[in-house]
C-alpha cells in the first residue's frame, strides 16, 4: 500500500469529507448522504467454501444507516492509474458484499427456525418458512438485501481510457444476434469521478471544493494563481486538506508548508498558506527549469567535446541528451576528455 492511497483513505474516513464526495460527485450536489448517518465498516470482500475462496479488498468502505434500520452499503477505490478491468473488478466486488449478506440472512434464519423447532409451545411465529423455497434455500421472500454502490475517483495523470461499463469490455459479436446476446447481458456502469475533468466543483460544500479545484490546476501557474485569487474569501482549507494535496500533485514544497504554518487565522485558515503555496509553486518550477537547463548544458558539452574526435552519431547525441542524471553527466564530460575517439566512449559506457 503506497503512501499516496494511506494518505487518501486516511483523509476519507471523515464522514463529513466522505458525505460531500458522495453528494457532489454522483448526485450533483443533492445532500442525499449525511455525515451522522455513516459509519466505517471492514473494506475486504471474502467468499469462502468447498470449492474456493475469493477475497477482494477495497479502500475505504462506509454503510449508511437511517431511522427504521434502512442501510447501504457505499464504497470508495481510488485510481491513479488506470485499470481497463474496473468495470469487472467492482462487480465482484460487489457482489461479494451480497453474498456476505445473504449468508448472514440464512444463518439468521436457520438459528430462528431451530429455536422454533425446539420450542415446547408452537406459536405463530416469523421463523416459520412459508414454502418449500423458502426451507431449502433459507431465504424468505421478506427477506432484504441492503444496496451496495462503489464510486471510483480517478485522479491520476493521463485520460481515463478504460471501460466504463460492462458492456464496453464485451464482444457481443456483429448483426442481429450480437445486439440479442447483448440486450442479455445487464450493463454494469462505473459510477465515476474523474478529478481532472468534472465540472462543477461548485456542488461541494466541505474543503472538498478548494482542494479538487487548485488540483485541476496543478499544471498551470497562471490558472493556480487566478483560481487562489478568485477564491480566497470563500474557501477554507485545514492542513489534512494541504497536505494530502501535496501528496496527490507530488509536491513536497506543499507538504512542507503544514510544519511551517502553525500559526492560523480565527476563521481556520492558515495564516499566509495560499501566497505561500504560489510562492513555493513557482519557486519548484524555477528550480526545474534551472536543472533541466544545467543538465541539456553538460550534455551539449560531451558531445562537443566527442566532436573533436569525428563525427558522432545521431543514436549516441541522442541517449548522452536523454541523460538525466547530473554526477553521470559530470563523469561523461571527464570520460569523453579521455577516451581518445567516439567509438571507445560509447564502448565504455555500454551503449553501443
């Protein structure tokens, strides 16, 4: 378990933070899920009998539970990368969780009915199965299943390319019959949440808001700024909500600001923490630019000074420009000063 999902599934198990995702993410802004009302329940889906056994874990996993014993169950998978088996993945998973609860429900139902049997005095009693269905599978037809749902919240670099759906990871085959065998397969749809590219931030209430709106940004210097400068007065972001920020873009300049800024304002917000975050954004990619900068400079240096030797070719120029390294740059300048000829450099450093 990296640190990065540690750090998520930590941060979400606030039943306020995971409340609004819920409500923002999948049921535009409705107030459908309310903090009081979840609680965190184990996230491993197990299976297990003579045949075989089958678990599956998840990361973070709360049941809702109402006035008159109404529940369901709601779980979170976060994704950085991309996983073209989700679809599949979360309806085992799933239906792993019906599966627990229907054992639960049989064996309810077996204990009942024996304490029925056993009874000296028969009476009226729910623990009496109704028909032969319901003896033989110990399930009654009262008998209810809680829902289950997963949101999937994706927040990783590139563009989600996977299957949303059942279906999307299917071959139906062509025609008439491909469109028949197609319509006997229910469809399995994600619910989805892609940090990148939802658009309407605005249906959060909590830190939620701020937080996923400067990591839309995390690219743009220009648009981390404006969105600091146009949002200051409405947000309130507390150091969780900082540093698990840190964790999601990589920044270890963000991270650090939590140590730094112990100091905060009445209202909760940390004393200088967003022109500090501005400051630190822009100072990480000065920083970038100057090494990226040093590094392109010592590698022009060793293919010039290999130039004095003959000709060099393109597929040397182009593995010594790939090198990232600036201590084996700094040792090429020294080997490629000694060598001799192109041919017993490239000999030296393997690449040829």
């Amino acid at each position: 378990m990296g640190r990065k999902d540690i750090g998520l599934k930590t941060y979400f198990r606030d039943s306020a933070r995971y409340a609004d995702l819920w409500n923002g993410g999948v049921f535009q802004g409705k107030q459908i899920l309310r903090a009081k009302e979840l609680q965190e329940v184990t996230p491993v889906y197990a299976k297990a009998d003579k045949a075989a056994a089958v678990e599956r874990t998840g990361d973070l996993v709360m049941m809702q539970s109402r006035t008159g014993g109404r529940y369901a169950i709601l779980a979170l998978e976060h994704q950085e990368k991309i996983d073209y088996s989700m679809p599949a993945r979360i309806m085992i998973q799933e239906a792993l969780e019906y599966d627990r609860q229907m054992k639960r429900i049989r064996l309810r139902n077996e204990r009942a009915y024996r304490r029925y049997c056993m009874a000296e005095k028969k009476e009226a009693s729910d623990a009496v199965y109704r028909d032969e269905g319901e003896y033989l599978y110990k399930f009654r037809k009262a008998d209810r299943l809680f829902p289950v749902a997963t949101l999937v919240v994706y927040w990783g670099e590139k563009e989600w390319r996977g299957a949303r759906s059942l279906h999307e990871m299917m071959d139906f085959g062509e025609g008439a019959a491909g469109e028949e065998l197609k319509c006997l397969v229910p469809e399995y749809p994600l619910h989805f949440l892609d940090l990148s590219s939802f658009g309407h931030l605005e249906y959060f209430r909590t830190e939620l808001r701020p937080l996923f709106g400067l990591f839309q940004r995390r690219k743009s210097k220009k648009g981390l700024e404006d969105y600091i400068r146009e949002n200051e007065k409405r947000w309130n972001m507390d150091d969780e909500s900082w540093y698990v920020l840190g964790e999601m873009i990589g920044s270890n300049k963000i991270r650090d600001l939590i140590p730094k800024n112990e100091r905060k304002r009445e209202d909760g917000k940390m004393g200088n923490a967003l022109d500090e975050l501005l400051e630190d954004w822009v100072e990480e990619r000065v920083e970038k630019r100057v090494e990226e900068r040093v590094i392109k400079e010592k590698a022009v240096v060793v293919i010039e000074i290999l130039e004095e030797y003959g000709v060099v070719p393109d597929s040397l120029q182009q593995e010594i420009l790939r090198q990232t390294d600036l201590s084996v740059l700094g040792d090429w300048i020294k080997l490629a000063a000694r060598s001799g000829s192109v041919d017993a450099f490239a000999n030296k450093i393997c690449l040829i």
